[in-house]
C-alpha cells in the first residue's frame, strides 16, 4: 500500500491558531512602530516648544541689552548728566534702596542723585531687568568665570567652553528641570552679542519659571497619546479586515487543497488496489477456467466413492468441499460472462438476492454455531444482472467476515431496505468485538491480515466489487457491540423493469 505522505501534499487545512499568532504579531509590530513614532515625535515638538520658549527670552533679553548698551553711550562723562538718565531708574516704580545690587555695583557709594563718573555696564542693567522675569541671574565673563549671582553668589563654577561655544552662535541652550515636581524650572543660557559674528561681551544664565512650559508638554503629551491610540485603532481595524479577508481566503484554499490532497491520496490507493485486482483477475479467471474440468472430474469421483460407501464421513467431507469449490468457480465464471456480454440484460430482485446469499451462508453459520437472520420484509425492488451478481459477491464475503467475527450463540443479521432517491441499502451486522482503531481509519485498505490463513484484502475485494457494480460500500457503525456495513445501490427504474 502506498502511504498517502508520499503525494507532498497539506491533509489539513491551515491551522486556525497559527492565523490568530501571525494576526497578533503584526498588530504587535503596527503598535510598535506607531509608538515609536509618536516618541520620536513628541521628542521633536518638545524639543521646538523648548527652543521657542528659550528663543522668545533670548529675544526678549537682547533687546533689552541693546537699548541699555544706547543708553549707557548717551551718558555725559563730565557728570553733566543724572544717573536717573538710565532706563532702570527712569522707571517711577523702581527703588534704588530697595536693591543692594544696584547700591553695590551700579551706585556704589553714591547717592542716586549724584552724577556717574563712567558708563554703566549694560550686562549689569540686564542683571537687575532680569530680576524682574526670573528667580535667579547669573553673569558670567566672556572668559567664562562667573562675575556675579542674584541673588546669592554661592556658586563660582565657570562656564564650560562646550556651552560657550555654542551661546556664542547666538542660539540659546534651554533645559527643563523638576518636570515632574511641583515647581518646575527652566534654565536659559545665552551670549550677549553686540553684532552678529561678533565675540560675546559676556554670558548670563536664568533661572525661569517653568509651569507654562511644563503645561503646553503635558497638553502635547495628552494630544499625541490620544492621536496614537486613535492611530492604532483605526489602523489595527484595517489591518485585522484585511488579514481577516486574506486569512479565509486562504483557509479556504488550504481546505480546498487538503480535499484534493486527500481525494488523489484515495484514488492512488484505488489505483494501486485496481492494478492488483486486474492482475489478479487475470489470473483467476486463467485459474477458473482451469479448474471447472478438475473439479468436475472430481466431485464425479467423489461421487462414485460417496455411493459405494455411503457412511465413510472423510469422503462425505471431499464432497461437501469439491461441491463448494465447484460452485464457485460457476459464479465467478458467470460473473465474468455477464460482464464481456454484450445486449444481454436481465434483473435480479431483492428478494433472489437475499436467498441466494442465505443459502450459502446459512452452512457457515450453522458451522460456526451463529445464528443467521435475514430480513423477511423485502422491498419491492430489481438489480440488473452485472451489478447483482458483483453484490452477491461482495456481500458473502462480509457476511462471512461478519460470521467468523462474531463468537458462538451470537447473531449475524442482513437487512435490506429501500432509502431515499430510489437506493436499495443493504446492512451487514455482526455482534463482534468491532474493527481495531486502525483499521477503522482506513477500512477497505489492504493490509496483512490478524486472521489465521487470511489475505488481508477481503474487504479492499469487496469495496472493489462494489464500485464496480456501481454501488458504495462503507462502515456505518462500529463498537464493542459490533460493527455494521452498508451497501448503496440505485434500484432498477419501474419503466426499465417493464
């Protein structure tokens, strides 16, 4: 017997699960290639909303330095002109003794209403403006060396050159801490630059409040959270639709060549079991022929002796088994007949086909000590000759698989019926053990037999008998309680009968 894993082809459809993983994963990646965009994203927003921030003081602050720079030029030397000349401290509200930095650096020990013997550094001016929009100021040389803190100088740390170098091309540096605490700040680093390419005259860092800043990230944070599950959800429903249409589509086709699969597995079967049969029908209808005159020559001996000494039981036994042999060889050879007849047809009832089959099965169950039992209420139905004669054969010999299945005192029963869409059903029932697991799967496989002197091809025979009659055979039922074949064929029509 040929194995069917031999063809290369899927016996299942595609597994239901493995579709299910292979959805997964690729949702899986979509989320994690729509996270890692929306993080790339938000660190780039982040990064502008920071720099706009910084580059809105920067501007602010530089500004300022410039119109403190015109003011300081505008001051007469000679003393000619008040120190209430300045832009901070021409403002009403601003008080000089309110402040010790401008006591300290920018008035020293004057009085505000004395004259200033030289320009005021407009980096100082900054530092007292700044005070106004930040918490903390720090002046730092154009060396690096940290000149003054506001308002403690606790810290004299330089300013590295790495930060320099990069202030001096006129873009501030910004950094957010404490993002997450209750009072966020934000640190501002810039250059102070008369013109653009020129060296800076000095540094200063602020220290700002950063809550605005820190609202406007959260808001953003919240936005793009929002925008990627929206992203997700639309896209994972698209991608699930699409891979749901192509998933059964291919469930579909899986399905479709796992039939195919299994039908070409079937029909190598039947054609390796066809090949075998037509070889062995070859040579047993080459052996029938053979053996008819034998027979005869010896059931006539049988006979002769059987008359001389009619109780001799040995004799009486050669008989019984040359006449069994000798009808045989009259059935297949009439089989084989009908079947290279041409014009010639005939029918058989149900009925004829069931007594022949008792009468030659009757005497095997009597020997086996079972009880035969045919069906008594027949259906009213014909065969034609070719296809009752291939039945009749196919049928004995599962009612004699039936028979030396089942034990003693036990019951072998064949029914007849008449079905739906004009089909007889024939059923062969034993009270055996039932078939072996293996041999259910795949029952009218040849295969060697468990039987003493068995062939292992009965049933592949019979199968074969059947679909040559143009029938289906197959096992209906089967358990511990015993196993049932049935046998379909379509009846003779009622106008064909006539």
């Amino acid at each position: 017997m040929t194995d069917r894993t031999t063809i290369g082809l899927p016996t299942r459809p595609l597994n239901r699960a493995s579709m299910i993983v292979v959805s997964l994963a690729i949702l899986a990646t979509f989320g994690g290639i729509v996270g890692y965009v929306t993080l790339e994203l938000r660190q780039e927003i982040r990064g502008r909303i920071l720099d706009r921030a910084a580059s809105s003081f920067e501007q602010v602050v530089t500004s300022e330095y410039r119109r403190f720079e015109e003011a300081a030029l505008n001051i007469d030397f000679e003393g000619n002109q008040s120190i209430s000349s300045l832009p901070i401290l021409a403002d009403p509200s601003f008080s000089v003794s309110d402040d010790p930095f401008i006591n300290e650096i920018i008035l020293g020990n004057q009085s505000p209403s004395s004259s200033l013997e030289e320009p005021l550094d407009p980096i100082d001016e900054i530092a007292v403006w700044g005070l106004g929009l930040a918490k903390e100021v720090d002046l730092f040389a154009p060396d690096g060396l940290r000149r003054d803190s506001r308002p403690n100088l606790t810290d004299k740390t330089p300013l590295s050159q790495a930060i320099r170098a990069t202030v001096s091309k006129g873009t501030p540096l910004v950094d957010l801490r404490n993002e997450t605490g209750s009072n966020p700040e934000l640190i501002v680093t810039m250059a102070f630059l008369r013109d653009k390419g020129e060296k800076p005259t000095g540094y200063a860092r602020f220290l700002l409040n950063g809550t605005e800043v820190v609202e406007e990230l959260t808001a953003l944070d919240d936005n793009l959270r929002q925008q990627a599950g929206i992203a997700f959800l639309a896209g994972g429903l698209i991608i699930a639709g699409i891979l749901w249409f192509f998933f059964n589509r291919l469930q579909r086709s899986s399905q479709l060549l796992a039939e195919r699969s299994e039908k070409l597995a079937q029909a190598n079967e039947k054609l390796v079991l066809a090949s075998k049969s037509a070889t062995l029908g070859s040579i047993s209808a080459h052996l029938m022929h053979g053996l008819k005159n034998p027979l005869a020559g010896l059931r006539e001996f049988v006979k002769g002796r059987e008359s001389s000494d009619p109780s001799d039981e040995e004799i009486q036994l050669v008989a019984q088994a040359a006449g069994s042999m000798q009808n045989m060889v009259e059935e297949a050879l009439q089989v084989l007949q009908e079947q290279t007849s041409e014009g010639v047809s005939y029918a058989f009832t149900v009925d004829e086909m069931m007594t022949i089959l008792e009468k030659r099965l009757a005497p095997l169950a009597d020997e086996k000590g079972v009880s035969l039992q045919v069906a008594g209420n027949l259906p009213e139905a014909s065969i034609d000759n070719l296809g009752a004669n291939l039945l009749v054969l196919a049928l004995f010999n599962l009612g004699q698989n039936a028979i030396e299945a089942t034990p003693e005192q036990s019951q072998v029963s064949l029914d007849c019926t008449l079905e739906g869409n004009n089909r007889v059903a024939f059923r062969v029932r034993d009270t055996g053990p039932g078939l072996p697991d293996d041999v259910v799967e795949s029952p009218f496989a040849p295969r060697t037999s468990r039987k003493e002197g068995g062939s292992g091809v009965g049933l592949s025979i019979s199968q074969q008998l059947v679909e040559r009659a143009g029938a289906e055979l197959s096992l209906e039922s089967n358990g511990p309680e015993g196993a049932c074949f049935l046998v379909l064929i379509r009846a003779n029509d009622t106008n064909e009968e006539a």
